[in-house]
C-alpha cells in the first residue's frame, strides 16, 4: 500500500485541492491572444484612419469648392438672365444621349457578355481603346469623321444638317465620351445574369426576344442603370470633345470654361456646383439601388 496519495503528491508537489487561493497567472497561450488582440485592433485603426484619410482627400475637391462658395455669390450668378440656358442644353443633350447609348450600345454589351460576337476579344479591344483615348483627341479625330468636308458631313448637308457648332454635334461628342463606360459596364450587369434562368425560360417556351425583356433585362436593371448614371455624369462634364466640335450651343462645361477665361475663378465656382448637383445625384441613387439589388438577390 503506497502512502502517496498521488504521484504528484509522491513526488513533493502540491495538488489541485492543496493549491493555496489567489489569482492565478495568466498562461503563455492567453499572453499571446491578447497580443494578437491587440495587434488586431491597431491594424484596425491604422486600416480606417488610413481609409478615411483617402477618402477625405478624395473629396477634397469638392470641399474646396463649398469652402469658397458663398450664398451672394451663387444667387447673383444664376439669376443673371440667361445663366442657365447652358444647363438646359446640357441636361437636353444628356438626355438624347441616354437614349442613344441605351438603344444602340445595348444589344452591343449583351453579345459581349454572352459570346454571340466572332473574336470577342477584337470587340473588346476596339471599346478599350476607344475608353482609353483622350477627350481632346477623340474630338479632333471627329473633326476628320463628321466634318463638313467627310462624306459623313457632305449627307448630314444634304439632309440640312452639321455635325459641327450644333445640338447634334453635341449629342455627338458627348456619345463619344461616354459609351465606352456604358458598354463595359452594361457588359458586367449581363455577365452577372445567370445563363441558367435563361435556359430555363426558354425550355418553357419562352422566345429570345421574350426572354430578354422578361429575364435578362429585369436581373440585369440595377447594373444597367448604374452604368446610364455613370455615362450620364460623364456626358454631362464632356468637355475635351465638345470644346472642337461643339462650342455652340455652349453647354455648362463650356460656360465654367468662358467664365472662368473672361471673369475670373471666383464667378466660374457657382456653375461648378451647378454641374456637380445635376450630375451626381443620379450615379449615387444608381448605386444604392444596385447595392440593395445584391444583397437582396444574395441573401
């Protein structure tokens, strides 16, 4: 019979119920969770300050143009008679160009996105680039495509009508600016329709044309619209393009451009804010809405 209660007790050492009270020391796996703790939570705050400080100096900008905005200013240079007529230009040939772009660019980035095009990647090629050209540039070539001296002009004559100095000509420059946004982004808006529902459809007895209006083109609306609001602000701002072949009618672009030229800085900043308040409001509604229409259709 062996007098060791244990063999840690055999052994000298004290146990369990023998420990004497008090607050125990803490282990080496719960020092190392507390430093990984708080190594967490200082990547955390350098990750937000950091974050903020981007997004502050992204919108810089825009404070800049408030900080030096006052009321006086704003209110005498909008009232003046026939201060907005360029907005009104602006906000009609915006609107042209919405429809143009919807109803020609459309069935372009759906085949783009679902293959029906022969060397897809020659397409896309062509829509980059043209993406990638400057806006100036993209207006001086236009001046060699529907000048009044190209077979494009010499038709647009017959047809008493020019695609230089004219509305037209400002629909025309500002589609140039802005369709390769909507075609890349309406691309990804049908690449995120499932095939399958459409297959589905289809079994049922549902036509192409069917299928597109009842299926792909509701799934598909919140990304549309998110890249008409895109290519509604860039139309709006369109200035490298406008500036050569459509100086008049003068859109808003154009007038900050004249004002700032014959008056000054400080009288351009109201028609700045002017551009911002109708230019942005779309894109953010567009984007609440396609951000709710994810996670609805995720979860």
């Amino acid at each position: 019979m062996s007098w060791a209660a244990s063999p840690a007790a055999a052994a000298g050492g004290a146990v369990r119920g023998d420990e004497p009270p008090g607050p125990r020391r803490p282990t080496g796996r719960g020092r190392f969770a507390g430093g990984s703790l708080r190594v967490r939570s200082v990547s955390a705050f350098v990750s937000v300050a950091g974050t903020g400080i981007i997004w502050v100096a992204l919108l810089g900008p825009v404070i800049a143009l408030l900080g030096h905005l006052s009321w006086h200013a704003i209110t005498t240079s909008l009232t003046a008679p026939g201060a907005l007529d360029p907005l009104v230009i602006s906000v009609e040939s915006g609107l042209v160009t919405l429809a143009v772009l919807f109803g020609v660019c459309t069935p372009l980035a759906w085949m783009l996105a679902r293959g029906k095009l022969p060397f897809p990647r020659v397409w896309e090629t062509g829509v980059l680039c043209s993406l990638l050209l400057p806006p100036l540039v993209i207006g001086l070539l236009l001046v060699f495509m529907v000048g009044p001296y190209t077979p494009i002009g010499s038709l647009l004559a017959d047809l008493h009508q020019s695609a230089t100095n004219t509305f037209l000509a400002l629909v025309i420059a500002e589609v140039y600016e802005s369709a390769p946004y909507y075609i890349l982004g309406a691309q990804s808006a049908f690449a995120s329709v499932e095939p399958r529902l459409e297959q589905q459809a289809g079994l049922l007895g549902d036509r192409p044309r069917r299928v597109f209006r009842r299926v792909t083109l509701p799934l598909a609306a919140p990304g549309l619209a998110m890249s008409l609001s895109i290519a509604w602000a860039r139309a709006m701002g369109a200035f490298g393009a406008v500036i050569i072949i459509a100086y008049n009618p003068m859109g808003i672009p154009l007038q900050i451009y004249t004002t700032l030229q014959e008056t000054g800085l400080a009288s351009a900043l109201p028609y700045a804010l002017v551009l911002l308040v109708v230019a942005l409001p779309l894109p953010l509604a567009a984007y609440i809405w396609s951000a709710r229409a994810g996670r609805r259709r995720r979860g």
